[in-house]
C-alpha cells in the first residue's frame, strides 16, 4: 500500500509514500531523530570541547556564533536552490543527501579532534585545532541544510491538511531527539574504549543519523514538477547576488497571513533565546544562593541541578509535543481572502475557490481513496478531534454543547500569553525566595510552551502554503484588465537593475510571480521563515556579548570600597572564626573578598589567606597521591574494569585541584602582586605562585605540566632575585623559598642536585647568621631550617644508596619524599 500526496499541476510523477496511510507522518518526519540528535550533543559539548583541544577562550565565541550565521545563509541557500532542482530523486533529497554525508565526515572530524586531546593534551599543532575547528563548522551547516531540505519535503509530500499532524510528528522527533542526547551524554560510554566520551558520542550520532534517514530513500518517492529550470551558471558573483535578490522579491509577494506569521516568529525568539542561552545556569545560581551561600564558585551540585532543569524543560516538551495534537480542536485555519503583502498588485488569494478547483479536477481520481481514508478505523484513530457538529437545532442553543477544545492557532496564542507570564517569575519571588522546586517547575512549564513553539509556526505555515492560490481581479466598471501578477511588481528602478544584470535574475524573478502556487516556493519561503528565527538569535548573542563585556568589577567597584572599610575585619574575623570550625573553603571565600580590596595585605591576613587555600587544596592533593597509589596498584593486578572507574574517579579530584589553583592564581596575578609594595610581600606571593603552579604540575601531563613547570620555575625565580637583595638569609619566608624551590627541583625538573645544592646553601647560609635572628623569628626560621636538613639527608641517601644511574635513582627518593615533602611545605608556608 502507498500513500499519494497532493495533486500538483504540470506534475511528471506524483508523490508516494509507500505503506499504510497513518505511517505517513512518521516515515516523513523520521529524520528530524538524528539531526536532532547531533544538535543536542553540539549544544552540550561544543564550547567545552575547544576549550579542551587548546583554542582561545574568544575564538571559541566566535566559532559558537557560525550556528547562527550558517543557519542565516545556509537555509535559505538550499531552500533556492532545492526549488530549482531537476534531480530525478526529487528537489530535496539530493540535498538532504548532501547534508547527511557532510555532517558524517564533520562528527568524524570531531571524534578525530577530541581524541587527540584525550591522547596528547591540549592540541598543540594546528592540525588538531583546524581538524576540531571544521567538525563544528561542518555540522553546523550540515544540519542546517538537512533542516531546510525536511521542512520543505513535508510541504512538497502532503497536502494541507497533513501538515498538522506531520509537523507535530516533526516536534516529537526533535523533542525525542534533544532528550536522547542529554541522555546518552550523561553515560560512560567510554568504558573499555580506546576513545573518549565525545568521540564515542559522535560516532553514535552517525550511524542514528543514518538509520533516521534511511526511509527517505527507501520509502519514498518526491514530486517531480514540469517546467522547472536549474539557476543557470553565470559566474559565482553573479548568482550569490540573484539569490538574495530572490529572496527579497519572495519576501515582497508574500501574502499578509505569513508576513504576520514571520514577525510573531521573529519577537517570539527574540524572547526564547536568553531562555535557551541561559536558563540551565539561572537555575544552577539558584540552588548555589539556596544551599551554598558561603561558597563563591558554582558546586558541582549546581550544575547537575541546571542540567536537570534542562531535563525537566526536554521531557515536558516530548510529553506535550504527544499529547497536545490530539487535545485540539480541527478546524479551517485559512481565510477565505488574504490581500498580497506587494501593494503594487491587486491580487486576491482565496484558499476556498482554489481548493474548489482542484477538488473538481481531482474528484473522480481520489473519490475512492477518499472512501478508503474515511472508512478506515486507523485513520480516523490518528486524526486530532474533529467538529461533529450539531444534532438539532434545540441542541446548538444549549452553551454546553458548543464547548469545543481550542484550535491550534488559539491554543499558540495560548502558549505565548503562557511564555510571557513565566518570562516574569524570572525576575520575581521564585529567585528572590531561593526556591529550587519553584525554578524546576517554572522549566516543567516552559517545556510546554516550546512544544508549540517547534509544532504550530510550521504547521500553520504549511498550510498556508498549500493552501493559497491567486485570484483575478476584475475592473470595477465590468470591463477586463490584464491580471497585474503576471506583470514585474517591481519599480523603474529595479526594471532597470534586471536589465543590466542580464536573464538569470530574470528567470529568478519568474518564480516569485504570485500566480505560481507558494508550495512550488517551499524551499525558499522556509528559507525565509528561518530567518525570523536567526536574526533574533544574532540580535540576542550581540546584546548579551555587549552587557558580558561591560567590566562589572570596575561598575561595582566604588560600592564595594565604599562596604570595604566596614566589612574588612568582618572577613578577617570570619576566617578566623572558619578556621577553628575547620571550614577551610567558607575561610578561603572570606580571605578572598579581602585580598581583592587591591590593597596590601597585613602580615595576619597574608598567612591566613596562606593557611586557607593549603588546607582547601592540601586534602585533594592528599587524596589524589592516594587514589594514584591504588590505580597503580590496580593495573599491576591488570583490572582493567577497576582502573577505567579509578581514572574517571582521578580525573575529577585533578579538576578540582586545577580549579582551586587557578583560583588562587588569578587572586595572585590580578590583586595581591601589583598591590604589594614591601620586599616581603613580593617574595611571599612570587612562592605562593611557584606552589600552586607547582602543584598544577604534578598531576598535569604533556604541554600542560612542561607550561605549569615553566611558570612555576618563572615565579620562584622572580621570587628568590627578590629575596637575595631585600631579606637576610634567616628570614621565614626567604628559607620557606628555598625549601619549596628545592621540592620543585627535585620532584618536578627531576634534578636530585640541584634541589641538594639549592637547600644546602639556604641552610648553610642562615646557620652563619643564626645569632642575628630575632626573638619572634627564631621558632619558625629554626624550624624550616630543620625541614631544609631533613630532606637533604633522605635525599643525599637515596643518591649513595642507589644502584642505577642518578638520573633514575631519583624517582624513588621522589615519591618517597612526596608524603614528607607536604607536611614540610605546610608548616613552611604557615611559618612565613
């Protein structure tokens, strides 16, 4: 059994879907999975993963920005030149073709790119980069083009009165689609691989693209239109500045109903975008001032929360895209006249006459599958709620019985009245009482009114375009006049402009004559249509690069100094107080708002800013040697299975280690280095730098350890040239230096002698000087020292006691030494 579509005149083959009736809409909209699919993964891994291959954190903004770009140009693009093919397959699936096989090659790009990361670190040929760079770009367009090309097979394949159902088969797929992404992305499947969780992700994506598209191919076969010509070749200049003048003819001879239907598209997602942009971390900042006020950065909690949200907001959305097109009223959604949008002409559109006509051309060739459709018990099983009319006239008086569920265009109008009001909660009691629930909920309701963002536009629109056809307008005094749409509606100016720019533009404009029927146009009007939705989008990403731009610390910064002189001994008072409850993370938050005053610190606040950030870190590092210890010892066992869980386990306490380095080290670079005036302090923030770049090191690999290496060995430099002319040798802080540059040398360069001759000479320089040290000095200064004499007898030890040459008899005394050096760097640095 097949299914034929609607009648088109002068047809060469008509269109066929093959198998039962209600399997139309399905089979049709199938595709809508995968691109999906692939889409949601972008969304969600995109920015993340050219962060991670090395690219800058700008260029990553602007790579983001060709989703909105391609979908500005490529849409309406392949929807010219789809309407103007005379492939055999049909006027979308060559492009539909096209698009599946670029995205294949972009997702293996993006698999390559990501796995190279995963192997070497950060990218570090351009290769790498460019490779990941044109995966993104590659299915950005490529999906863009397989949009396109769906949305206007739908209009090509049904008539009017499917598009409804077909359109909201189309929504139940992308919603389907979105929700199996963040699904799929949420699992390990990496485990046991020799690939990363991207690259997995990209390969499952390919083959669902696939097999979501196999159907078209199979199951059906397109229109083929006589009389259509292909855009004629001549020159590139030439035909890109056709194409957009086609487009703007098109836009002119639109009818009134879809420009309205364009401009409530365009204010609609000017609104949606922020939602979509944002609304995951909004709800992320609301569980962190709900649960974690003390905390300055986002939990990991807090983010699970935000993706959850986006959970919510998919599953409402795919529950709602089902329920809702049988809960709606079926009613005609087409005027019985529409004036064009060109008020150049006179021309009448009138959907009823021309259905008319055709019904009475068509009525003896589909009288019988009428019949067939009619009697049909799944047929009218997948039909939305129909009108049954009244029974008698006693009946249509009674108010109940005129009750009718709201058409789809009542129940849109509904949806935004809805989207509206909840835009509201945004600014109102839901953040303002930290109320998580409240938020969820607010996502839940979203989620409904995006289902019929994605279903009704299109829907409507469809109909529209198969539904409309000229009428020809007579002179009021009886008497006949040419019909003016078969005559250019252009000015003096633009007759002008087509004669210079020769036939091509001319054959172009043909087209856009009224007289021919819109869904001939369908490529190029979905085009158009995709464009109310991207330009919001640009004016959206513009406006909010613009306020991200604005220095928000240099906005606030006169409140906060005005708050400072007030709130300074407060923060100290509370570190202290952090301290003995042994709450170092709530410490460190209190010591930061301190430090960020841009003002030298005291000798107090300096050590404990000092004590709050070694304990923070101090325990992940604790635990990061333990979890590499039982990793080691795992895979010597050959555990395969253990060790996968142990590397996943590995890998989040480094992310928290690099976190609270990175943290510390912007404090260091932007507040506390440019602000320290005396030879102490300098020397002071110059170690803390070389420390936590240090410790970035010890678990970094590749490019990433050599550059935190280099940074640190750069900073404790700095510090000692310092150190040498401005603090005598028994000096705190000059010997905690010397005792944290000589762990440097010898547990990340691997040099065992000079880590020796470096704590060697600081030892041997203050014990010349000892009798010079002050009261207050004395414990700490003789304590370091006693450190310094400590590691150099384990380390002189290991180098006699050795076997093998130097160079790999450091390695023992290295991870020896890993659980004494800590404890002498604490009490090193707690000193000073």
């Amino acid at each position: 059994m097949s299914f034929e579509g609607p009648i088109w005149d002068p047809l060469i083959r008509s269109p066929q879907i093959s198998g039962a009736r209600y399997l139309r809409w399905p089979i049709l909209t199938l595709g809508h999975l995968g691109s999906h699919f692939v889409w949601s993964i972008l969304n969600a891994r995109a920015a993340l993963f050219l962060m991670r291959i090395g690219l800058a954190k700008s260029m990553t903004s602007v790579v983001l920005m060709a989703g909105p770009l391609s979908g500005l140009l490529v849409q309406p693009i392949v929807g010219i030149f789809s309407d103007h093919c005379t492939s055999r397959w049909g006027r979308r699936r060559p492009f539909i073709l096209g698009g599946l096989l670029l995205c294949l090659a972009a997702l293996l790009s993006l698999a390559i790119a990501s796995n190279l990361a995963r192997i070497h670190g950060p990218v570090t040929s351009t290769f790498g980069i460019i490779l990941g760079i044109v995966g993104i770009l590659g299915i950005d367009i490529s999906v863009n083009t397989l949009s396109a090309a769906h949305r206007a097979l739908v209009l090509d394949m049904l008539s009017a009165e499917d598009q409804d159902m077909a359109n909201a088969w189309a929504t139940r797929f992308s919603n389907l689609g979105s929700v199996l992404g963040y699904l799929v992305g949420d699992l390990d499947l990496s485990n046991g691989l020799d690939l990363d969780q991207l690259s997995v992700l990209a390969l499952c994506a390919g083959v669902l693209l696939v097999l979501t598209h196999l159907t078209l191919f199979v199951l059906l076969e397109e229109p083929l239109l006589a009389g259509i010509q292909p855009i004629p070749h001549t020159g590139f200049y030439r035909v890109i500045c056709d194409l957009f003048w086609h487009l703007y003819h098109t836009g002119r001879s639109l009818p009134r109903s879809i420009l309205d239907l364009f401009q409530i598209q365009f204010f609609s997602w000017l609104a949606w975008f922020p939602i979509l942009y944002y609304s995951s971390s909004w709800v992320a900042e609301i569980y962190h001032a709900a649960f974690e006020q003390a905390a300055r950065e986002l939990s990991e909690a807090a983010r699970r929360t935000g993706s959850f949200a986006l959970m919510c907001y998919a599953l409402t959305a795919l529950v709602a895209s089902v329920v809702l097109p049988w809960c709606l009223h079926s009613a005609p959604l087409i005027p019985a006249a529409d004036s064009s949008a060109t008020p150049e002409t006179n021309t009448v559109w009138c959907a009823e006459e021309a259905a008319e006509a055709v019904s009475l051309k068509t009525r003896d060739s589909s009288e019988s599958l009428q019949e067939m459709q009619q009697s049909s018990p799944k047929s009218q099983a997948t039909r939305p709620i129909t009108d049954q009319g009244y029974a008698t006239q006693d009946e249509a008086r009674l108010w109940y019985r005129r009750l009718r569920s709201p058409t789809m265009p009542e129940a849109w109008l509904a949806s935004q009245v809805l989207f509206g009001t909840s835009l509201l909660f945004f600014t109102c009691p839901i953040y303002a009482n930290h109320s998580v629930n409240g938020s969820l909920v607010l996502m839940g309701t979203l989620g409904l009114c995006w289902a019929m963002t994605l279903w009704a536009p299109y829907a409507i629109l469809g109909i529209l375009l198969n539904s409309y056809h000229p009428k020809i307008v007579s002179e009021p005094e009886g008497g006949q006049r040419r019909d003016p749409t078969l005559e250019s509606t252009v000015n003096e100016n633009e007759r002008d402009h087509l004669s210079e720019t020769g036939q091509s533009r001319l054959h172009l404009d043909s087209v856009v004559d009224p007289s021919t029927p819109l869904r001939e146009q369908a490529g190029t009007i979905m085009g158009l249509h995709n464009w109310s939705i991207v330009i919001p989008q640009l004016i959206t990403s513009t406006i909010s690069s613009l306020f991200l731009r604005i220095d928000t610390d240099r906005f606030f910064l006169q409140n906060y100094r005005l708050s400072m002189t007030q709130s300074r001994e407060d923060s100290v008072y509370l570190a202290k107080l952090a301290e003995q409850a042994e709450r170092y993370e709530e410490m460190v938050e209190n010591m930061k708002r301190v430090a960020s005053s841009n003002q030298e610190l005291t000798v107090e606040e300096r050590n404990l800013l000092s004590v709050a950030y070694k304990n923070v870190i101090g325990a992940r590092r604790a635990s990061w040697r333990i979890v590499s210890s039982i990793e080691q010892k795992e895979e010597s066992k050959g555990n395969e299975a253990q060790v996968q869980m142990i590397k996943v386990y590995r890998e989040k306490i480094e992310s928290e280690l690099a976190q609270i380095c990175e943290d510390i080290l912007k404090v260091l670079d932007t507040h506390l280095i440019p602000s320290a005036a005396s030879g102490e302090s300098k020397v002071f923030y110059h170690k803390m730098k070389g420390d936590y770049h240090r410790y970035l090191a010890e678990f970094a690999t590749g490019d990433k350890r050599k550059d935190s290496a280099d940074k640190s060995l750069e900073s404790y430099k700095a510090a000692s040239d310092v150190a040498v002319t401005e603090l005598p040798p028994t000096h705190p802080i000059r010997l905690g230096l010397a005792l944290n540059f000589s762990v440097f040398y010898y547990e990340i360069l691997n040099s065992p002698d000079r880590a020796c001759h470096l704590a060697k000479q600081a030892f041997d320089d203050a014990i010349a000087e000892l009798d010079t040290l002050s009261e207050e000095s004395y414990k700490d200064s003789t304590l370091i020292m006693q450190l310094l004499r400590d590691n150099l007898t384990l380390w002189t030890s290991d180098m006699q006691d050795a076997e093998k040459p130097a160079e790999g008899s450091a390695a023992p005394a290295t991870e020896s030494t890993t659980s004494a050096a800590p404890a002498a760097e604490a009490k090193g640095e707690e000193a000073a």
